[in-house]
C-alpha cells in the first residue's frame, strides 16, 4: 500500500489530444495542461433502489456512471488559444477554447503520480466544456475551470 | 528599494506646495533616544520598504504565482498645542501620493495618529500589492 502524494516530487499530468496514441504523455504530441489549480476525477454512478415487502431494509444496483474531470487552471496563452502552429496535435494547435467551442472530441490521460514509470492513470475520451475564464482587479490572473464530459467508460493504465 | 525612492521623488515635489512642511530623504532613524520625525517637527520622513512575498496561486506543476506586499511608512509630527494650519491637507497630499507608484494590483495608503505628550505624530501606511 502506498498513498499518492503530489507534493513529494511528482505531480498530477492532464494530456489532452487528437487521438489515444497522442495522449500518451511520452509521445509528446498532445496538450500538457499547465497550471492546475486542482483536478477532480468524477466517477458518479447513479443508483437504482427498490423495496420488498419481505425486507426491513431497501435494495440498491448501481446504474451507468456519469464520467467527468474538473479542473482549474491560469490561463495560459498557448493552451487556451493554441499554438497555432500546422502539424501540432489539433488540441495543441487550437487549444482549449477552440476545441470546446468546435465540439471536438479529445482523449485524455489523467496522470495520478507524475509520469514516470508505474505511475497510474486514467485514459478516455470526451468533450471539454464549463469554461468560464475570469479576473478581477483583486486577482487579475485569467483562472478558468474546465470539464471534460468522459463519452464512456475510463479505462485504467500503469505507465 | 525602488518604491521609497519614487514614492520619495513624488512626496518632495508634493510637500514643496506646502510652505509649513518638509521632507527629508533620511531613514526615521533615532538619534540621542529620539526618532527623527519627531526631533524634527514639521519634516516628513519615509522609512524603508518592506516586502512580503507569498504565493497567490499555487499550481500542480509548480508554475506558482506570487503576490508582493510592499509596506513603506512615513512620519510627520507636529506640535499639539500649535497645530499647523497646513496640516490636514498635507495628509491627504501624502496619502494620495500613493498613486505614484504603477503599475500594481492595489495601493493602500493608512493614516493613523498617535499623541506622545504635547506632539502629534501622523504615521501613514502604504501598501501596494503587485503579481
């Protein structure tokens, strides 16, 4: 047993990308989220109860879950509004506001422990919505949170 | 200590207009067992700059953001029983001063007073915030 500590050198990884190959934090293609604030990994299935006349007490079978990641991050230029450049991974050419507003689907990796090798993550593929990017003069940094609506299950990986 | 020196600059062009003050560009610094400001009536004095770094936004990855507070002070005593006519205005000159000093988050300027036998002094506050 063993906990998964962020502070302790590693850190949580979130790759965005075009594809599951470019996901992959070691091809080194898709979009290395910076600057996260926090990420929530949410695997929320809904519940089915029922009562018999026999019982005390009800019964319950879970239902199919409702995946999504929520995060916060700075705004950085590059990954809100892309790179830009031709030949990059879509997510990292158009970026996070772009691929949202086009309603592309991504693949993800959400790394637990940094990306060194044994490390666990969660990999699937999604929709990314729920920006809202705001300041103010009291914290005059762009922070936004993003959601990443998981379209189907998350599958499990080690690195 | 850029701030005190700027922040120095706009409070002698100010305080020029005001014929029953001055300013010295020396440290409060106590000389004989008596602070300067109060050894010296009438003279503005700016004590040196204080920074205070902390983090505003920490990051998964490290790529964290600091805040700076900077707190600089200034002195002026005056006599109680003899209090100069210039005196209000000349506070609110020096509190006003504060936005000399740009581009940052927040500039705070605190007066507050305190009476030390017949003397009053006058201690204002700055404080600016930068990320």
């Amino acid at each position: 047993m063993a906990t998964i500590n962020v502070s302790a050198g590693n850190e949580a990884v979130l790759v965005l990308a075009q594809s599951s190959a470019n996901a992959n934090f070691t091809a080194n293609a898709g979009l290395v989220v910076p600057s996260m604030q926090d990420i929530t990994i949410n695997n929320s299935t809904g519940v089915f109860r029922w009562k018999t006349l026999d019982s005390t007490a009800e019964n319950a079978a879970t239902t199919p879950a409702t995946n999504q990641l929520s995060l916060n991050v700075v705004v950085d230029t590059a990954a809100f509004f892309g790179t830009g450049t031709a030949g990059d991974d879509d997510v990292k050419e158009k970026g996070l506001f772009t691929v949202s507003k086009e309603k592309t689907a991504v693949y993800f990796r959400a790394y637990f422990d940094g990306t060194n090798s044994n490390s666990k993550y969660l990999s699937g593929v999604g929709y990314i919505s729920g920006l809202a990017p705001t300041v103010n003069p009291d914290a005059p940094l762009w922070v936004t949170p993003v959601t990443i609506e998981v379209d189907g299950d998350y599958t499990v990986g080690t690195v | 200590m850029a701030y005190r020196d700027t922040l120095l600059a706009k409070l002698q062009t100010v305080i020029a207009s005001y014929s029953q003050f001055s300013v010295s560009s020396e440290l409060p610094f106590v000389a004989g067992g008596t602070p300067l400001h109060i050894k010296n009536m009438k003279t503005v004095y700016l004590d040196e700059q204080q920074d205070e770094i902390s983090g505003f936004i920490i990051t998964l990855d490290k790529r964290d953001i600091d805040q700076t507070v900077t707190t600089i002070r200034a002195y002026v005593a005056v006599d109680a029983k003899n209090k100069p006519s210039q005196t209000d205005s000349m506070l609110s000159a020096i509190q006003a001063a504060r936005t000399v000093i740009a581009p940052v988050v927040g500039a705070d300027a605190t007066l507050t007073t305190e009476i030390q036998d017949d003397i009053i002094v006058y201690s204002v506050e700055y404080r600016f915030l930068t990320i």
